[in-house]
C-alpha cells in the first residue's frame, strides 16, 4: 500500500520528519501514533503530495512519491479540521465537493449512508458536533472511491460517544477493502480498530508492525504517551 525509505523533512534547523523507513500492506487499518509534534501531520502531508521531503524517498499505492498527480486521485484524505461551509447542508457541501473535484454527484447519499449520517445530511453543517463535522469529513474523502484513506487525527477532541462512532465507522471503512492510515497522539483510542501500528516519536519510527505483536512485546510501552 506504501513504503517510504528515509522519508526525511526539515524545516530550517528543526528536523520535522527524521528518516522514516517503512512498509505498510494492504488493506490494512494503520494506526499512526505519536504525541503532538512528532511528525505525523508533516509526513501524511509528503505522502499526499502537499509538502515536498527534504531527503528520502517512497511508494503510494505503487507509485512514486516524486510524481503525486500519479496516485492521488485514489487517495482519500481528511487533515485536521474539515473546512466546510457552515451554512450549507451536509448534503449541499458534498454536492459541491464532488462537482469540484470532479466526482459523482450521485455518490452522495451513499457516501452519507457510509459515514453513518443518512438521516442528518438535511442539516446544516454549522449546526453539527464536532464527530458529525469530521464523519462529513471523512464522506468528502470518499467521494471519490479511494482506495487508501489517510485520516489525521480524526478522534481529537471527540467526546466518548464521537469517540466510539469514529471507531465503528474506521472498521467499517476497512472492512470494504479499503486500506486506512490514521494517526492520534494516543494509542488508547485506535488500538481495538488498528491491525498495524506505527509508532512515531520526535520523527522517528519507535515501532511498525501488527499490533498484535506490539502489545504483546512491549506492554509496559503501553502508557507511552498520557493524556495531556
Ligand atoms: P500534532 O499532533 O500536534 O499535529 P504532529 O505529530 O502531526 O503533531 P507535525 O505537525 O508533523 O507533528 O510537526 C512536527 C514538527 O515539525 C513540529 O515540531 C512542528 O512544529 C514542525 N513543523 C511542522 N510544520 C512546520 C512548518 N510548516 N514550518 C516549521 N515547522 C513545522
């Protein structure tokens, strides 16, 4: 699904991403762990072609990371905050989603269906929780039937029950074959849904790997990162 071999990004003296190498299979749901500022914004942004690495190479869905309009139209993204338009209706913000990007309008309800929001998408965006805001989010990624979905910190500042309904919409996100990479600065909120863990601290991968082995092999590394 991707690998990255030194992916490395700096930002004057201040080295944001230092040499990341590693692989992710398919359809996998990976979880992108790390406290704040430990680079995983920076490199979800040079997978997606939006920030260009320093040094270090990689491969999205096969193709190289130095050629992004080769592979991003089948990469669906939700970075942090979706800005959408507070006074349309979730229904209305994707029709104009998908006529800006090119996509079907018709996928809309399907789309709203998936992220659990059927019966809301006659409301206005502006009146939304915070979940709704980024399950709505998450239905503009998938407009266009991508095949890897890159999710920054969807959980953050979730209450418990945006928390669970986030869970319940990542597995049924994986279970349609897609693969997911989603981050959070606490490994508490994602593991019962991740089936590969990426650990990242100070840019630099703690651990990669099943996420069966990680809580096996590490437990006491459990409690790596607090709630702030
Ligand atoms: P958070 O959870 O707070 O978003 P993060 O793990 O996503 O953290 P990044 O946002 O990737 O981390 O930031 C990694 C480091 O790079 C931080 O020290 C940050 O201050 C720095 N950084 C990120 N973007 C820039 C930029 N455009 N210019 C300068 N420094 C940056």
């Amino acid at each position: 699904m991707l690998t990255t071999h030194n992916l490395t990004k700096r930002y004057g003296g201040r080295t944001a991403v230092d040499g990341l190498t590693m692989e992710l299979p398919r359809g996998v749901v990976a979880g992108f762990i790390g406290p704040n500022g430990a680079g995983k914004t920076t490199t979800m942004a040079m997978l997606l072609g939006l920030v260009r690495p320093t040094a270090g190479e990689g491969t999205v869905l096969g193709r190289s990371l130095s050629h992004p309009e080769r592979y991003v139209s089948r990469v669906g993204a939700l970075l942090e905050g979706p800005a959408l338009w507070p006074s349309l209706t979730g229904h209305e913000n994707l029709q104009v989603l998908a006529r800006l990007g090119g996509h079907d309008p018709r996928r809309v309800p399907e789309v709203l269906r998936l992220v659990g929001l059927a019966d809301r998408g006659g409301d206005r965006f502006g009146t939304y929780s915070l979940g709704m805001k980024q399950r709505l989010g998450i239905a503009a990624a998938l407009l266009g039937e991508p095949e890897l979905l890159i999710l920054d910190e969807p959980t953050n500042g979730l209450d418990p029950a945006g928390m669970s309904d986030m869970r319940d919409l990542i597995s049924r996100l994986a279970a349609e074959d897609r693969s997911v990479l989603v981050s959070s600065h606490l490994l508490g909120e994602l593991e019962q849904v991740c089936d590969w863990l990426l650990i990242i601290e100070q840019g630099r991968l703690a651990y990669a790997g099943p996420a069966g082995e990680f809580a096996t092999r590490s437990g006491a590394e459990l409690v790596l990162f607090p709630a702030e």
